[in-house]
C-alpha cells in the first residue's frame, strides 16, 4: 500500500494512531509522523508493520488501545478526601495522598505506580552515573536526577509525573517541591505495568511540553528506543549492544548498554526480566 491508501483504509476502519501503534508495535510518534506526511519516505518494514495491521479487519473487534491506557476507577482514590472520576483530579488530590502511595497525575488521572523491579533500579543507577559523570567532567550547569522526583511538566495544576532519570539545565526550574516545567532529557525504563503509559501517554506529554529528548529502555526486548525532538529522523531505535549518543549533548556523550548489560546479564540467565 502506498501512504495514502494507508490513509483511506485507516479511515475506513476506524482506527486511531494509537491503536494502530500498538497492534503494530510501530511508535506512536512514527505513526504519527507517516500518515501526517511528516516523514516522505518511510522505511520498508515500518510500512509492512502496517500494513499488517490495515490488512486485519478482525483487529477492529478488539479493545481500543486509548481504552487501556487509563486507569479506570469509578470509586474514589485512596486517600483522596472529595471523590471525583478520572480526569478531574488536581495537585491538591495529589498532595492529599498517603506518603507511602506513587502515583502520577496526568491530564487530572491519577495512576498508580507499581514497586519497581531490580533490574529497573539497577538500569536507572547506570544510566544515571555516566549523565552525571559526563556533566560534571564538563563541568556543564545541566544536573542528572533521579525518580522519585515530582516534575510538574505543564505548570499547572493538572499533571505531575515521576520520570525514572531527568537532565535539567535551566537550573531555575528546579525548585524545592519539583522540577517546575519540562527536563531537557526524559528516561523512563518499561516495564509490564507502566509500558503503554510510557508508550503513548507519556511520549505525546513529554514532547508537547518542550522535553528535548526522551528515551525508552526496553528491558525485555533488549532495546532502546530514542526521541530526539529537536531532528526530523526520529524515533531511533537501538539494541542493548549499542553506545548511543546523548543528542543534547550532540552525541559527545554515549551510554554503552553492551557495559550495562553485561552488569545485569545475570538477571537474564535468572529469567527475572519481564
């Protein structure tokens, strides 16, 4: 199919661009870039992943995936004092929260936040080190932080998010409370509970808020996933051999996975990665 019988038979069917994302395992962000016409050339086995999907009628018979990516509570949040539904809770919710509960607030939802996984906190320990590492040898204003650190994205009172690793260098956002307004480099680390969240909700917040870069670690298919808003050839997608460039820094700084995956290569032999 050319793009633009992709177009007709996607309004045909009625599917949206995240559906077709998911049922493809296409990012959001490219599925959005081709039938915008952003992208004039897309690559061969992107359009086939696609065509897959726009070949499969019978898709249309399951669950929109815009149905899965919120959490869907018809009772009050816990410890929340005025019972509201989702997508009418503020930072006032947010703060009424019990200490020993994570949660993100996003467009006035509320989602809970599994425990992280070892292998998680272990990958967010050694991507974190060599950001550090490299801004301190330069001697850069930009400081990396790590979850749990509220980032008020939107400055307003409707979204506060919990990204896995930040670089910020307009240091005049970093405020006792939270990072007030948008990090310069995102990194969240997938897991079972929190990947089309990261996927699609997250990935359209962060690139409309002004993040200049976001990155999704993808422990069980052993890839990175990188968003570098700031060029017109993203998403660019790496495996866990690679040394990938950090694009706010214009590449002169690299994370090595192989290094970091030989470190955790222990917990794969130990089939503890989901």
């Amino acid at each position: 199919m050319t793009v633009e019988e992709m177009r007709k038979r996607k309004k045909e069917l009625g599917y949206t661009n995240e559906m077709i994302s998911e049922w493809s395992f296409v990012p959001l962000g490219t599925v959005q870039k081709i039938f915008s016409g952003a992208t004039e050339s897309p690559r061969y086995e992107t359009m086939r992943a696609l065509e897959r999907v726009l070949d499969a009628p019978w898709l249309a018979e399951k669950k929109p995936a815009s149905d899965s990516l919120m959490l869907r509570e018809s009772a009050p949040a816990f410890g929340v004092t005025q019972q509201k539904v989702q997508g009418e809770y503020t930072l006032k919710d947010y703060y009424e929260l019990p200490e020993e509960r994570r949660v993100e607030l996003i467009d006035g939802v509320l989602y809970d936040m599994a425990a992280p996984s070892s292998v998680h906190q272990i990958l967010i320990s050694e991507i974190w080190s060599v950001l550090r590492e490299y801004i301190r040898k330069k001697g850069g204003k930009c400081m990396a932080m790590v979850s749990p650190l509220d980032v008020q994205l939107d400055r307003d009172d409707r979204t506060m998010v919990q990204p896995d690793v930040v670089v910020v260098c307009d240091r005049s956002k970093i405020i006792l409370r939270c990072i007030y307004g948008a990090p310069d480099l995102v990194v969240e680390i997938l897991s079972k509970s929190t990947r089309k969240k990261d996927m699609f909700v997250k990935l359209n917040k962060y690139m409309n808020a002004g993040v200049r870069e976001y990155w999704l670690v993808d422990p069980k298919q052993k890839r990175v996933i990188v968003y570098h808003f700031e060029t017109d050839d993203y998403p660019a997608i790496y495996g866990f051999g690679s040394k990938i460039p950090v694009g706010i820094f214009d590449g002169d700084c690299e994370v090595d996975f192989q290094q970091i995956y030989e470190y955790v290569e222990f917990m794969y032999e130990k089939g503890e990665v989901e």
